[in-house]
C-alpha cells in the first residue's frame, strides 16, 4: 500500500499515486552514504541529470530535425550538497483527470474519479473541488488548507491549467476502459490501417500497439509452413501471453488455436494429424458481435491445406487489451506461455514461410 500517503495507483492528484523513493548510488562522486535528500524532483529530471553527470550536451537537432526542448533540470549538485537550490519549481500532475499542482511547497490535489469505478458519468473539471497542502511541512498531505488558503487555491490553479495548455495536457479525458484500446480511442497506431498483414520469422516481441486491430471484429490467420519427415512442433505464431492473446502452434503432430480470454478461460481447437512436407494453416475467426458490440462470442475453424480439420467456440473474447505488455512473435514464443501446454521459449522445429493477417 502507500502509507502514509494519500490515495494509490491511477490517483495522479495526490502523493500516494506519485510518489515514489529513489536511490543514487555513485560512491566516486557521492560521499554522504545513508544520506538524504529532501528536494523536489521529476521523472524528466532524471535525463538532464545524466547528461550533467555524463557531461553530455544534448544536440538541438538530428539529422536536420529539430529536437523538442528538454523538459526537465539537473539535480546534480544534490549528489554533493544537501541544501543545493531546489531545480524543479513546478510540477503538475495528471491522469483521468485526477490533478495535482506543486509549486514552491505547496501542492494542490484535485481528485475525480476512483480506479475502481469504470464507467464514469458526467464530470466538470472547472467546477471540481481542491484540496490545499503545504507540502513542504506536511509531506503527507494530511492536512487541507484550501479553506484557510482561498487564495492559494486559486493561485494554484490557475498554475495546473498554464501548465496544462503548455505540456498538451489538453483537452482532459476521463473515459476509464475505452483509453485501454488504441483503436477505440482513435490513437494512431503503427500497423496502420491495412487489411492485410504478413509477417515472418524473426519477427518478436512486437508490440501490441503496432500489431493488427483483431479485437471485436473477424479475421484470418494463414501460415505457410513445412512439417519434416520427423514431424515438428513448437510455436508458430502469438500474441499476447499469460494475461490474455492467442496462439497457434503444433505439439504432438496437430495444429492448435488457443484463445485466452484473460487468464479465465482458454478455448482450444484442435486440428487432426497433420501431414509432412509443405502445410498451408488456416485459423478462420468469426466474430459474432455487430459493429459496436464488445467481447461477444466467436466461432473458430482450423483448416489444413484448404479442408478444416477442427472447429469450436469461444464463448466470451477479449473486447480492450489482449495483454499487459506482451506483443507478437513468430516461430518462436518470447513472452509469457499463452497457455500452459509447453515450456518456453518453444521454438518451432520445422520452417515457416509466412505468417499472415487478413481483416475484413
């Protein structure tokens, strides 16, 4: 948990969802071992840190291209002095429309909505209440000063809001479930919008925000394979892993499509025995929900060398996130074991040609 601080994970507007310790260590340069340091620091501090450290001067452009200003400060000289001059004046805080404010020790915390609550309703954030702490005696945030401090309050937020425009923080989002899926909430994404994509081996850990939009809708998968004589198995192509994806691999001569819904349930269609030589695998995923509808069932075929040779159905899919970090691999499985069927890395021992994506 995040005692003594306030609030937790998700709740930008106050410490307990911010607030994390740091250890330096550089015992050529920092003699004060066990010692502490009280200012106030940033994430992006850390870079421009570095680079002081290193002695490195950031270039303004690459290749021509004009670089975005770093946007934090060196806190180098706190390595050697504990009262060094505190570099970060001002930060603000938000996500979900959880807002924080820090400036000169003070720090205003405007909280929205909870990480458990979802489905969020109506919200003003001009109309949202502060909360008021002088952090720089109450590092907890354990007592609220908005009532005696109106002006600060409002000195404060005012700050948040220029802060705001400037970082592009703008226009504030508090949707909850629909900000996990890319393609629902309109980012760009690095697969572009094709109807067709084809892959081959050495292509791992590719990330999920680059990989094919296959969530509530249909699609196909083709793998152009050759078994040997002596049979084959291992992965031939996945996505996702341990937390939620699919899979499709061969293990004791049949092709399998597994389909794991979340680490809840994981669908299996098994193919019958497959021959040597070269095989054209075809998993063909029949969404049965309309445009719109999310995490409905789907029907799933195997089809080998154009004849199925196994269907089944998948009673409930995954309609956000297919998994928590893990991306797409071909012939081989890099990540979590999307099922619990084989040992990992579990290389395919036969060759593959292509692994391809076909979307309506």
């Amino acid at each position: 948990m995040n005692t003594p601080f306030q609030w937790t994970k998700q709740v930008a507007s106050h410490f307990g969802g911010t607030r994390n310790g740091m250890v330096i260590s550089w015992p050529k340069r920092i003699t004060d071992k066990g010692g502490l340091r009280s200012q106030f620091l940033h994430v992006i501090d850390i870079v421009p840190t570095l680079y002081d450290a290193i002695g490195i001067v950031p270039p303004d452009t690459i290749d021509g291209i004009p670089q975005k200003p770093i946007e934090g400060a060196s806190f180098l000289p706190t390595f050697t002095a504990a009262d060094a001059a505190e570099t970060r004046p001002t930060q603000y805080f938000e996500l979900l429309v959880n807002r924080g404010i820090y400036h000169d020790g003070w720090m205003a915390s405007s909280r929205s909505f909870v990480p458990w609550v979802p489905v969020r309703g109506k919200f003003d954030p001009l109309t949202a209440p502060w909360e008021l702490y002088h952090v720089a005696d109450d590092f907890t945030q354990a007592k609220d000063l908005a009532a005696k401090h109106p002006e600060k309050v409002r000195e404060l937020e005012a700050l948040f809001w220029r802060e705001a425009e400037k970082y592009q923080v703008l226009p504030l989002d508090w949707r909850a479930v629909e900000r996990l899926n890319g393609e629902l909430q309109g980012r760009p994404s690095l697969a572009g919008k094709r109807k067709r994509y084809v892959y081959h081996p050495g292509q791992i850990a590719l990330p999920e925000g680059a990989c094919p939009p296959v969530l509530n809708k249909s699609f196909v998968i083709t793998a152009d394979v050759v078994i040997p004589e002596g049979g084959a198995e291992g992965m031939v192509f996945t996505v996702g892993g341990l937390t939620g994806g699919y899979g499709l691999y061969v293990r004791e001569g049949r092709a399998h499509f597994v389909y794991n819904f979340l680490a809840i349930d994981r669908a299996t269609v098994t193919s019958e025995p497959l021959p040597k030589g070269p095989v054209k695998l075809e998993v063909r995923f029949d969404y049965e929900g309309r445009p719109g509808e999310f995490g409905k069932p789907a029907k799933v075929s195997l089809a080998v060398n154009g004849r199925e040779a196994g269907a089944g159905q998948i009673p409930r899919t995954i309609p956000l996130a297919i998994s928590l970090g893990e991306g797409l691999d071909v012939g081989t499985d890099t990540g979590s074991a999307v099922d619990f069927t084989y040992e990992l890395p579990f290389t395919f021992t036969g060759s593959i040609r292509e692994v391809a994506i076909d979307l309506p």
